[in-house]
C-alpha cells in the first residue's frame, strides 16, 4: 500500500528591522522559501504608517507577518522613553566605562524577545 506522505518542511522564521514593504531582500527571500514548501514566519518592525499601507500588497502572500514590534513613533510613550533611556546608558557604558563585551548580547535579546512573544 502506497502513502502519500508529504514531507514535512521546517519552520523558519525571518527577523527584520524594517518594514516588508521597505525590504525586498526580505521579500524575496520569503517568497522563495514559502514556494519551497517551507512554513515561513516574518517578525517587521513597526514604525511607519505609510510604509504599514503598503504592507497590504503582502497580505495574500504564502508566508505571514506574525508580530510587529513598535518603535518610534508608533511606540507608546513609556517604551519610547524606556527605548532611548536604554540607547543612552549603552552609550555611555561604551564610551566612558569601556563596556564592550558580548555578555550584555543575551540581556539584550531577552529584552526584545520577551516584548514580543506572539
């Protein structure tokens, strides 16, 4: 007896600091993986309301925008502040306290990842 197993892609999850519309590499890179067979999640920041309308042209794409993370403008203002508070002290860190080890990267990457679990 014959079964028609289909092979099961990995997930992949594409992580981008801009806007899909503001991204063609990312766009690309989408599309080619979802025509692969690949089940393919995109996390975009969000920080634009004009380049946000233009991210409608994706909507009937195969792969998906699962979170947007916002900043900037878009941003509320206590994650605004908190944001540039953060900016400003890892600059100072930087430039007067000679911080530059890699042991801060998991702080930060906890940081963003648990502001954004969807």
């Amino acid at each position: 007896m014959a079964t028609s197993a289909r092979t099961r892609f990995p997930h992949i999850c594409i992580i981008s600091p801009l806007h899909p519309s503001l991204n063609p590499r990312l766009v690309k890179e989408a599309d080619a993986l979802s025509g692969a067979g690949y089940d393919v999640s995109v996390i975009a920041a969000d920080f634009s309301a004009w380049a946000r309308r233009a991210d409608a042209v994706f909507a009937g794409c195969a792969w998906r925008v699962v979170a947007r993370p916002a900043f900037g403008p878009l941003s509320r203002r206590g994650d605004r502040i908190r944001e540039l508070v953060r900016r400003v002290g890892a600059r100072m860190l930087f430039r007067y306290a000679g911080v530059t080890t890699p042991a801060v990267v998991p702080f930060a990457l906890q940081q963003f990842v648990s502001k954004t679990k969807v």
